[in-house]
C-alpha cells in the first residue's frame, strides 16, 4: 500500500473514453475521495481530447476541493507527447485547460518542476496502450516515486506484468477492485452497493433456476403418471 502524506503533489492522469466513464468513475471514487482527505494538491493531464472534461466531472463528484487541482488539460503527441513530457513537463504542458498560465512551481504545483517532484502519478486507463505508454515513457522520469494504476476490468489483464515487474506499485481493477478498496479503507461508495448488487442478483438468479427445475420436474412427474395410468 502507498501511503502518500498530507498536502503531497500528485499527477493525475485520465486516460479513459466517455464509453467507459460510468465504470472507470466507479472504480476510481474512492481513490480520488482519499486523496481529497488527504488534502492532495492535484495536477491533471490527459492524452486523449475528452479526458480534462472528464476529469473536471469525476473530480466534482468525489468532492475535490477546486482549489486544489490544476487541470493542464489536452497533452498531444501521443506516445512522443509523453515521453517529452516525461523530460520536460513544464515546457511539454505550459497552459491550463483555461487556457492560462500552468502555475508551475508555484500554488498547487509548488516545488514542481520535474515529474520526479511529484509524490506519485495516479493513471486512471481502460486502455493497455495507453498505460503501457505511461510505463514506458513516464515511469523511467519519476526518480522512484510510485506510479499506480486504475484500471477497467478488461485492460486489468494486459497491466498486470507491470505490477508484477514493478514498474507500477499498485494497480486497482474495475468495479470489483474498487469495492475491495473501500473495503480495505472502511469507506461505503458505489462500488460496494453495486458489488452488493451484482451478488443479491446472482442468488436471485440461482433461485430462481432452482424453482424452474423443481417446477419442471414435478410437472415432468406428473405428466409420465397420467399417461402411465392412461396406459
């Protein structure tokens, strides 16, 4: 587990699609509630268009406080976007989502002007492309500082050999992962109700295809008596 002190720098990066956003806010809840405890001071960055959107959205409904998140938005190139990121982040990023000035090294970015200032990145994929990207291009510049994960429950399989190479510290998977999460931290979110229930519907189903069995086999009974009897 990464115990991250109060008040630390961390970068957040949303690397998911508006198709998975009711999963991969689920899975992420409580991890960005945690931070916000915490007081957290959040950067935000995404390589894909619609992520600083997103982000905003997610962030608004774990209870960020505002004042502490700076959005740097829409970070293009791709895989060689982040990897100059990874070398150079103030000049690879130097304006926020509004369009202003990033404030780097002062405010919510105070004391960060490399990513190896960060006291982790924070990756929140349901792509293995891009969290392979992440790992390759990112994780070498981050002077040891942890680099975790959370994932959809279909790209989970694809990063699980970072984590056990580790090259990422921790990884969260989909709606399952979520709820043992805030299981772990003593915490009720959405993940937990849903896992909660997914499994009463599962023993609805098993129920019921019970009670259709028994139906079919006393009517499967009766029906060879009478036509024994006919018989």
């Amino acid at each position: 587990e990464t115990v991250l002190p109060r008040g630390s720098a961390v970068l957040l990066a949303l690397e998911y699609e508006p198709g998975l956003s009711g999963e991969m806010q689920t899975a992420s809840e409580a991890v960005i509630r945690q931070l916000a405890a915490n007081d957290v001071r959040l950067t935000v960055i995404s390589t894909s268009p619609t992520g600083p959107i997103l982000a905003e959205s997610l962030l608004a409904k774990a209870g960020m406080d505002p004042a502490f998140v700076v959005n740097l938005g829409y970070l293009a190139g791709g895989s060689t976007g982040m990897q100059s990121f990874g070398l150079a982040p103030v000049q690879a990023a130097p304006a926020t989502l509004q369009g202003q000035l990033a404030p780097w090294n002062s405010g919510t970015l105070a004391g960060v002007t490399r990513l190896s200032d960060f006291n982790a990145v924070v990756v929140l994929t349901d792509d293995p492309d891009k969290g392979r990207n992440w790992v390759e291009q990112v994780q070498p510049a981050l002077g040891g500082k942890p680099l975790l994960m959370v994932s959809s429950a279909q790209a989970a399989p694809l990063l699980l050999p970072y984590y056990n190479s580790g090259q990422v510290q921790g990884i969260l998977s989909g709606i399952t992962g979520a709820a043992g999460y805030e299981s772990l931290t003593q915490s009720s979110g959405t993940a937990s109700l849903l896992r909660s229930s997914y499994q009463y519907g599962m023993l609805l189903t098993a129920l019921l295809i019970l009670a259709g069995s028994l139906i079919t086999g006393i009517i499967t009974s009766i029906t060879r008596g009478k036509a024994e009897k006919e018989a």
